[in-house]
C-alpha cells in the first residue's frame, strides 16, 4: 500500500473517530439537559411552585405521576381536607369546599371555570351541551332551557313512562330469579337505567330489558367513557395528556362517530314524533322547532344525559344492593316498611315512595358511602380563597364526593 493510500485510510479512521465523539459529546450534553431539567423541576415543585405549601405524596408533588382516584380518599384521610394531588392540582374535602367550588360565587367574586376535561364531552358533535360548556353565559342559558325538565311537577308528569319501564324490569327480574344460578344485578340496573333514559330523552326505550340483553349503544357508551377516564387521567402529565389529545381521538373516531351517529338519529325520529307525551327534552324541542335551539345542541344534550345518566343510576343502585344485602338488618327493616306501607305492588308510586323515611334514608346513604361520579370534576381558580387557603389564577381543583 502506498503512502497515499495509508493517509486516506489515516484521514477516513480520523474522520469516524471525530462523528463518534461527536455523537458522543452530543448524546451526553442531550442527557445533561434532560437531568438538569427534570431536577430543576423538582426542585421546583417541592420548594418554589405555588403549592410547595401544600401536603401531599411526595411523588405527586415532585412528579407528573398524578394520583388514582381510588386512593384519593385515603390520601385525604392521611393528610386531612386539602392535599397536592399533582404538582398544578389540589383535593378539597368539605362542605364548605365543595359550595365553594362548585357552587355560586358571592357577588363580586369570580366564578371557578370547567377546565379542559369538559372538552372532551364535546367531541363529535358541532355543539357544545350542557355538560362541555364551560363558558358561564352559555351554560346558563342551556341550564335555564334544561331546568324545567327536572322541576318535581315535571318529573311527576313522566311517572307513567319510568312505571311502564320498571313493571317490565320486575317481571323479568321475577322470572330470572327463579334460576339457581343467580343474576348480574349490575347488568339488569344498567338495562333498566338506559331504557328509562332512552324514553325520558329521546322518546324511545332501547328495548334491553325486554330483550334481556344490552343494547349495542351502551357498549359504544362504556368505550367513551373509557376513553374520557383514560385522557383525564393523563392530563397531570402534561406531555402524556397533549400525545393522548392527538392520538386517542384518532384511534377512537370510529367509536365517537357510532355514538354520535346513532344519537342523530335517535334525535331525528324524536323531532318527527307527534305523540303529546312530554318527557325531560320536551321544552328544548319546542325551541329547536322555534329555531331558538339548535338540532345538534339538542343531539348534544340528549347523548350526555344518557350519558350522565345511564351510568350513575346503574352504579349507584348496585353498590345500594351489594350494601343492604351485605347488612341483613337494613335490608329486613327496609322490607318491612315497604310491605307494611302497600299491600300490592300497583299501590307503590312516586309520591307515596318519598313519604317513606327508611327507604330515603338508604338512598342518601347509599349516595353517601358510593357516590357516582366520585373522582372529581376540575376547575380551574380565578384565584380566590377556599376554606381560608389561597389558591392561585390557575391551579385546578376538585372535590370528589367520595372524599366529602
């Protein structure tokens, strides 16, 4: 080999020597900054964030890790009514705090606006509803076309209809009980609750119970709610919540689209009924007629009271049912107020029902020790004082029910 030859070779092994260092040094100096950030950060969170004060696991005040909504009310047990759930979020857990919240702002002071979660409530249809918006005078107004709906009168009006449906939901329960293998009663509650929705918002039962199986829709409805669970968990690591608000609603487009489908029609054929039954969507159609309202807002409305509904109803009667069969007295003493109030079951009706002070007090203490939609719904500070501590513009809050 000549001399030439071995300084090219010479010059090539330089050249390759001096990229791997390169990368090298490069790598190492992306690596320092990583390091050096992720401890400036937690630096910053444990002493200098404007929470620093503010107890709490060390992982969720340190880190983007969050917190599980099922230890929420051991970390309130351990910490007491306030606790740093993540690094930009606070848990309340009293009367005082959830009226704060949640509740009307006295005069003069700002209100606690929803945070980004309701977005994803949002998502399929060109209107927001009474559950995604999030601006003050908007939701006031859906609030005010809604509230009629649910004033006792009106409730008492579609009696008939909820009758209807659970004389057919004790039939078939009759009939299944009568197996030696027992029943699902998560399941049954879960039929019944969409079938009394399904009528009371858009004119229609789903049929489950009398098909004695669910209706395609509620699994459509299980899958979005998972999702909303899974983007809202990811939402206290900052980076995980944006990639999830890219990605998941583009694996599930065909989910949101089904759902989104199928309310639209169930819309359509309510709009077209002429039947002089009013139900909790009656007063909003007269305004979509008046062309006060629009079709897609009622589609909106309509989906996220099955939505809000379906689910809660069912969870809170199965846990109720696992509660008083697991606590013999109450359910016997339970029994005997409402077998010695009727001596037939065409006698039971609402009115009477409320009258009955053991069966309300099971109510309230079913909600109580297992309240529906118990995680916490956030919102976002104006900055303002909760239970005499000072929250900063920004910091969002919850007060879950089970921690109340």
């Amino acid at each position: 080999m000549d001399n030439s030859s071995q300084n090219q070779d010479r010059t090539a092994t330089l050249w390759a020597t001096s990229a791997y260092s390169s990368r090298g040094a490069f790598a190492l100096l992306f690596i320092g900054a990583i390091v050096l950030r992720f401890t400036f950060y937690v630096v910053y969170n444990l002493f200098f964030h404007p929470l620093a004060k503010f107890p709490g696991p060390l992982l969720a005040r340190a880190s983007l890790s969050g917190r599980f909504h099922r230890v929420i009310e051991q970390q309130h047990s351990r910490y007491g009514p306030v606790f740093r759930v993540s690094p930009n979020e606070l848990s309340f857990a009293s009367a005082t705090s959830w009226k704060s919240i949640y509740g009307h702002p006295p005069k003069g002071k700002s209100t606690l606006i929803k945070s980004e979660f309701y977005d994803m409530y949002g998502s399929g249809y060109d209107s927001l509803c009474i559950g995604s918006e999030r601006d003050p005078q908007n939701h006031a107004r859906m609030k005010k076309s809604l509230s009629p709906a649910f004033s006792t009168k009106a409730l008492m009006e579609q009696e008939e209809i909820i009758q209807r449906c659970v004389d057919g939901f004790v039939e078939k329960i009759g009939h299944e009980s009568k197996r030696e293998t027992g029943i699902n009663v998560s399941d049954w509650y879960e039929m019944i609750a969409f079938d009394i929705l399904g009528e009371m918002a858009f004119g229609e039962t789903f049929h489950c119970v009398e098909n004695e199986e669910p209706h395609f829709w509620i699994e459509l409805l299980t899958k979005h709610l998972f999702f909303i669970t899974l983007i809202d968990n990811l939402r206290r690591v900052s980076l995980l919540f944006s990639i999830g608000r890219f990605l998941l609603p583009r694996f599930t487009v065909g989910v949101r689209d089904k759902h989104s489908g199928y309310s639209r029609a169930k819309v359509d054929r309510r709009l077209q009924s002429v039947s002089p039954r009013k139900d909790i969507l009656t007063n909003v159609v007269d305004k979509v007629k008046g062309g006060e309202v629009s079709q897609e807002e009622l589609t909106a409305h309509a989906s996220t009271l099955v939505i809000a509904g379906g689910e809660t109803i069912s969870t809170f009667l199965a846990a109720t049912t696992f509660y008083l069969c697991k606590t013999p007295s109450a359910y016997h003493k339970l029994q005997n107020e409402i077998r010695n109030r009727y001596q037939s079951y065409q006698d039971i009706d609402a009115a009477s029902a409320l009258q009955l002070p053991y069966l309300q007090a099971v109510i309230q203490e079913g909600l109580r020790i297992f309240p529906p939609g118990s995680q916490g719904f956030p919102r976002t500070s104006p900055g303002v004082m909760i239970d005499n501590y000072w929250i900063p513009a920004g910091v969002s809050i919850i007060d879950p029910l089970i921690s109340s």
